[in-house]
C-alpha cells in the first residue's frame, strides 16, 4: 500500500514538471505537480487506452502521465481564454 502511494507521488511530481516545462510554464509547485502528475496519469491513460495504445513501466507511466498532464494544462488555458 505504501509502495504504491509513493510510485504514484513518484510518477506525478516527474510527470507535473515535465508537463509544466514543455507547456512554457515555470512549474507550479510541488504539491500542484504531483496533483497534476497524478491526474494527468489517469486522463492520460485513458485517452492512451481510446487510441488502443497501452505502456508498462516506470517509463512508460511517465510518459503516459506527462501526455495527460500537458492535455490538462491545454484544456485550463483554453477554458481560460473563453
């Protein structure tokens, strides 16, 4: 159980920066990161999982989180522009 909760704040802060990085954003904060790490894993790997396309691993976890956590970030900043 707690192996599990660290492999998820592991994998959210990475994918939270990463994701506030290549969105041109200077990052959001610690706590802010792994919340949008960690979302951006379920949304990304739902959309993945539409496509048919599925990852395994460490690596491939982050980067599935880090595509959903850049498609969130995309979807905030148009919400805010309408």
């Amino acid at each position: 159980m707690i192996t599990n909760l660290i492999w998820w704040i592991v994998v959210g802060l990475i994918a939270g920066w990463a994701a506030g990085k290549i969105m041109k954003g200077g990052g959001y904060g610690t706590v802010m990161d792994i919340v949008l790490g960690i979302v951006g894993a379920v949304v990304g790997g739902w959309l993945m999982g539409l496509l048919g396309i599925h990852a395994g691993g460490f690596i491939g976890t982050i980067i599935i989180a880090i595509i959903g956590a850049v498609f969130l970030i995309w979807l905030t900043r148009l919400l805010k522009k309408a």
